[in-house]
C-alpha cells in the first residue's frame, strides 16, 4: 500500500492479535518507498521511515548497526513492529541496492513491488509496468539478493495465461527472491475494473513450482473468514491483506482476539451471529497509538465504552492491552475529564472554541495518514451520518484535538445505533438499501443473478454502520450498468467487433432454420414476376456511424 501502512497502523493492527501472535503470525509491509528518492534524499527518508531519532545517513555506515547504538524509535523496533519488510519500487538496480542497504538493519527482507497498477508507476517506469522488462528485473532481484544479508522478496500480479505468469515466477525465483507474493489481477484490474481475483492461477503456480517454494496470496480477502478458505483453495503458505485491513484493521484476529474482544465490548456481535469491531472503539485504540508512540505523550482520560443496556459500563478492568517494549499503553477505558464530554452539545460554537492548532504541517508519516485511515475505517458511518464526514474533511494532519471531536462524535452516534438496534434488531437485518456500492437487491430470489454480480458479497459482509466491514467493490459490469465505468475506446471496438460476429452467427442460424423449414414443407415461394423460386432472407440494417 502507497502511504497506508505506516508503523501507527501496522502497530494498530498487531495489537488485535493476543499474546504471542503478535510477533510470531503476523507479517507487515512499509508503505512502498522510492527507491532512488529515498537514496538520495534525507528529507525523504527522514519523513517516511523512522527507525532511529538521527535518521538514516547516506551513504551507510562502514559498520551495519544491530541498534545499540542508538536505541530504535518507531519502524522496525524489535519489541512490537517485526517481522517486517520494507518495499521499495525501483527501476535501477545501483539505486535500489544503496536504498535497500539503508533499511537491512532494521527490516526482516526487502521486497521489490511489481504490482503497483497506478498511472503514476506507469508514467516512471516501476511497478507492474516492468513487466515487459523482464531482463530488467532479474537484474534487481539479483543484484539484491547477492549484496544483502536479509531476505529478498518480490511481489507479482498474474499475466494473461497461467503459462505467463508460471515463467514470471520461475523467473523471479531464478533471479534470488527467498518467496513471491503473488496478487490474483492482472494489471488492468484496477479501480471500477477491479473485478474478483483469479486463485486458479495462484493455485497453478503452487502445483507446479517446487513444494519448497514460499507463496503468499493475495486478493479476494475481505474479512477473517477469507484468509483460511484463501488457503485452502490455493495451498500457499500466506495471506495478504490491503484494502480489506484499510477497513477492519482487526482482520487478522482469530477466535481468541475476538472473545477478548467482546469482554471489553470493543467487538459487538448481534443476535444473529454477525459481528465486527466497533468504530468507535478501533477509533480510541488508533488515535491512543499514535499519543503514546508518535506523540510520545499521555493520551487523555476516557469514559467507559457504552455497553448494551443488558450490560453495565465497561471499565478498566476488562481493557486489552496493546504491546509496549516498557509497560502497557495506558487504559483505553479511564474516565474522560469533566471538560471533556461525550457530546458537544455544551460546547461553545465552533468559531468561539480554542484549539492548540499545530503551528506547522507535521513531517510524520504516521500523523499525515489519520485522516485517510479514518475516511476508510468510518465508511458505512460518515454515509450515513454526513456531519461527521464534514468534519473528518476538515481535519488538520496532527491536529488531534479535532480527531478528539470527531471520536466525540463517532462514539454519540455508535451509542444512538446500537440503542436503536436493541429497539428493532430487523430493521438493521433484513432492510436492503441501494448502497455505495451502486446496485441494490432482494434478499429472496436472487436466483443466478447473485453468481456474476457483488450481491453475494455484499450480503455477508453487510454488518451494522457503526461495526468496521469491507467495502465491496461493484463488478465491471455491475459499474457500467451505473454508468460508474465508461468503455475506452478500444473496449468499445472491441465490444462493437463481438456484436457483429454474434449478430452474424445469428443470421446464420436463422437463415439455416429458413432453409430447413422450406425443404421440409416441400414448398417453395416464386416470385410474381417471373416465376423464379426465391427465398426471402432477412438482412442486416445498415447503420450510419
């Protein structure tokens, strides 16, 4: 991901795993860097990765640190961010191997991404857009792998055959990479044309490759459920999760993590079954990582999470406790100070309130990507209750005492939800709504249409809109039956081209039918004229244009 899995977030994430998962099941990803910006510029480094208070100097030093030195401050500290890899995207390979030295240190492997699909990799020259340069590649991997004391990986999108794709593995392998991560889309599949990801090929290249060979999968992970079937379907040895982690950021948290989950009442789970982690109570953990790490400062005294009213209030007692090299975060669950409500209804008008405005931009990544992370977490929340999206617009990178209003805000409407669905659970069951998904549908008779459209996905995935879930992506089709998707105009061709052999195929086939039918009756139809037996054929329409 391009700037969303910065250390706040990986940490974020981490901390809904119990205990020993923390460190031993979950591998996290940087925000993929630049490999030539973040050699040549200290700045950059300096902004995006964080390992040490001093920065990262250019060139290394003669001697690699094992941090003793200088003891670690936030990306790869060896207490509560590994494993981890750093991924850059590169397109020279003297570039890549002085950035990547940079980071060996503090990094479990160095991955080479090849599967960024965005216009800006295509304009330089990197991601998916070197897959016509295999030579190319070889020569990064390769160069990587045999000047770097830690592990090289590279991540991959499919080809057009699952022939392709196999060669681009073998080659990669070939080249040094310890393991491939491969992403189920060609590259193509991006934005309205996402579309679904094909495990078929990924489980092709397990089959054929040696059973030695590490594969992690990717796409088509939408919640927890989605990562054992990923398995069991394709036989890789990993997961990987991007968008669906944007937007639940406990994915990753089994059984364990979410039974310690309901006993702080930060997971809800409704009488049907379903269940997900509230909004507001991921919200209080985020904005609480990013006091005690990044900030390096007590987060403010909190009022108990609400509760069902079959419950009492839940306290301090029953809290999680997120990873610490020292000692634990401070409790997520303390009372809030008396002037610091859960409601801003007491509060003086917006232009009369005083704020300790950050002065500057902040440089961290990790405060420059809260508003971003919030639009994805609070989704379903901010659709339907607009003022708080209008506020989350209005944010400051670093401001934290308006994200400390936003999750006042979060927090009223969650307690208003959840009072409502004690009311009338069905009205949150079995009420459809056209979403922003684009294509609304019946609960009954979905009948084949649920096969090739997002209805399915939709279905299960739909939870309350104050409990983090996924955003399902429309279909190709399902988008350009909205008019979200316009054809280019080598699709239209393309589309016009099949029309006419169908149309084709059709005449053929009625003009077959014509013919059968006249010789079976024995009859034949002359024309007035002159008398010479005609059959009357139907012809195409002519179309100017």
């Amino acid at each position: 991901m391009v700037d969303q899995s910065e250390f706040a977030w990986r940490l974020l994430t981490r901390s809904f795993l119990p205990g020993a998962q923390q460190r031993s099941s979950l591998l996290a990803y940087t925000p993929m860097f630049h490999a030539r910006l973040f050699k040549q510029t200290q700045s950059f480094r300096d902004h995006h990765f964080q390992p040490i208070r001093t920065g990262l100097l250019s060139p290394p030093p003669s001697t690699p640190s094992d941090g003793s030195e200088q003891p670690p401050y936030l990306d790869g500290h060896p207490t509560h961010d590994r494993p981890l890899i750093v991924q850059f995207c590169a397109n020279d390979p003297a570039d890549l191997l002085q950035a990547a030295e940079l980071v060996a240190p503090y990094c479990d492997a160095v991955d080479l991404n090849l599967g960024c699909p965005q216009g800006i990799a295509r304009k330089g020259h990197y991601g998916s857009f070197l897959q016509e340069s295999p030579n190319l590649i070889h020569s990064l991997v390769s160069r990587l792998a045999q000047n770097l004391d830690v592990p090289v990986t590279a991540k991959m999108r499919i080809l057009n055959t699952k022939e392709e794709t196999l060669e681009y593995a073998r080659m990669l392998l070939d080249a040094g990479a310890s393991w491939v991560a491969v992403h189920g889309r060609r590259r193509e599949q991006k934005g309205h044309e996402t579309g679904l990801a094909d495990w078929s090929v990924i489980r092709y290249l397990r089959d054929m490759l040696p059973k030695e060979t590490v594969i992690f999968a990717n796409g088509n992970v939408l919640g927890h459920e989605d990562l054992e079937r990923c398995m069991q379907v394709t036989g890789v040895d990993g997961v990987m999760s991007a968008e669906g982690n944007l937007c639940d950021p406990g994915i990753f948290a089994g059984e364990e993590g979410r039974r310690l989950g309901q006993q702080t009442g930060e997971y809800w789970k409704g009488r049907d079954g379903r269940g997900g982690w509230r909004m507001d109570a991921v919200m209080r953990r985020y904005l609480d990582i990013l006091y005690t790490y990044v900030l390096e400062k007590e987060p403010p005294k909190r009022a108990p999470l609400f509760g069902r009213s079959e419950d009492t209030l839940l306290h301090a007692a029953t809290k999680p406790q997120l990873p610490s090299p020292e000692a634990n975060l401070p409790n997520l669950s303390q009372s809030r100070p008396d002037n610091q409500t859960s409601s801003l209804a007491e509060q003086p008008p917006p232009k009369k309130r005083k704020h300790n405005r950050p002065s500057a931009r902040p440089t961290s990544p990790n405060l420059l990507a809260v508003q971003a992370h919030l639009f994805h977490l609070l989704r379903p929340l901010v659709s339907k209750h607009t003022h708080i999206r209008d506020r989350l617009a209005r944010a400051r990178p670093g401001d934290m005492d308006a994200y400390e209003e936003i999750l006042a805000l979060v927090e009223d409407v969650t307690e208003e939800g959840i009072r409502e669905y004690e009311a009338d659970p069905v009205q949150f069951e079995s009420v459809e709504t056209e979403t922003e998904t684009g294509v609304g549908r019946q609960e009954e008779g979905m009948g084949e249409e649920e096969d090739s459209s997002s209805a399915r996905a939709r279905r299960e995935c739909r939870r309350p809109w104050w409990v983090c879930q996924p955003y399902v992506r429309p279909l190709p089709k399902e988008a350009l039956e909205k008019g979200s998707l316009q054809l280019s105009k080598k699709a239209k061709r393309k589309k016009m081209e099949e029309e006419v052999v169908e149309r084709e195929r059709e005449f053929q086939r009625l003009r077959g039918q014509r013919t059968e039918d006249v010789g079976g009756n024995g009859r034949e139809e002359r024309d007035e004229r002159d008398g010479v037996p005609r059959e009357e054929i139907a012809k195409e329409a002519m179309v100017c244009g």
